[in-house]
C-alpha cells in the first residue's frame, strides 16, 4: 500500500496487472501512474476519471486490459470505494471501459469520433446551463422529459 506524504498525493500503479500477476519491476515501471491530490478543486472521481481516460486514449492502458478492482484502487489511493465506483462508472457510460461481472472491469479501447463529440456536446451543454444557472437535478429533469418525449419540443 503506498505511503501517504503528509496527505498530499498519492501513487497506484494500473494497467497490465491482473489478480494473481506477478509482474517485473520493469513491467510495474512501465505501468501508468494514478495521483490524487487532496487539496485539488477537482473531486477524486474526476482526477481518477480523467487519469484513466487519458491512459486510455493515449495508449498506455490498451484494449483488454484488465483495471484493478474498485475495492483495491480505493484502498491504494486511500478513497472510499463509492469514488473509485463513480469514476468506474462513468467511463464505462463513456464507453471506455465494460465490467464483465466477477470477471472485473476492462479497457475497451479509445471512444469512437461520434462518442468523442456527444462527450464535447455533452461537457458544451453542462457549461452552458451553469452559466444560466440551472442546477444538475433541473438539468437531468429536463433531459429526462425530453427523452420521455414531453419536452416542449415536442409539445407543439
């Protein structure tokens, strides 16, 4: 378990590790390196989130390669599982990553050029209805009716 310096950041190796690996130095050298940084105004969903997404996209994690389990991520960055989970799931919902059961969950590749702009759109969209001021529960609200199909675009 990695040590933590006065609470400031904290170190994981993941990638080609799986249960009951046992790699060589150079291998675990090679692996990409997880941080958290405590005093970070992002939340450590989002620095683990964005961390592996970027591992992902740049090659270092590659198709099928098998993350750690959301139970030891969190112990070795000192997060309670429920962070490690959120940000599981939302590459997963990214289509980055799929979970296959006890199996454990598993790099799918670089999200496709549609998935890479719906993101773009998507980050576009939150921005803009912060800007208006309109909170994440009326924002869901209103996607949700426009999805069920009782949105006022649909009204007419």
């Amino acid at each position: 378990m990695p040590e933590r310096p006065n609470g400031v950041v904290l170190k994981t190796t993941v990638g080609q590790l799986t249960v009951g690996s046992n790699p060589t130095p150079s291998a675990m050298a090679d692996a990409p390196r997880l941080e958290v940084d405590p005093e970070s105004a992002r939340p450590p969903f989002e620095q683990v989130r964005s961390q592996l997404a970027g591992a992902i996209s740049s090659g270092a994690l590659a198709p099928e390669d098998r993350l750690p389990t959301i139970r030891q991520l969190a112990e070795d960055l000192g997060l309670a599982v429920n962070t490690v989970a959120r940000a599981y799931r939302e590459l997963e919902t990214a289509g980055l990553v799929e979970t296959r059961g006890r199996n454990g969950t598993f790099v799918v590749g670089a999200p496709s050029e549609a998935r890479q702009t719906a993101a773009q759109v998507t980050r576009d969209f939150v921005a803009e209805m912060h800007r208006l001021g309109i909170t994440p529960a009326e924002m869901l609200a209103m996607l949700r009716r426009e999805l069920d199909g009782e949105g006022p675009a649909r009204a007419h």
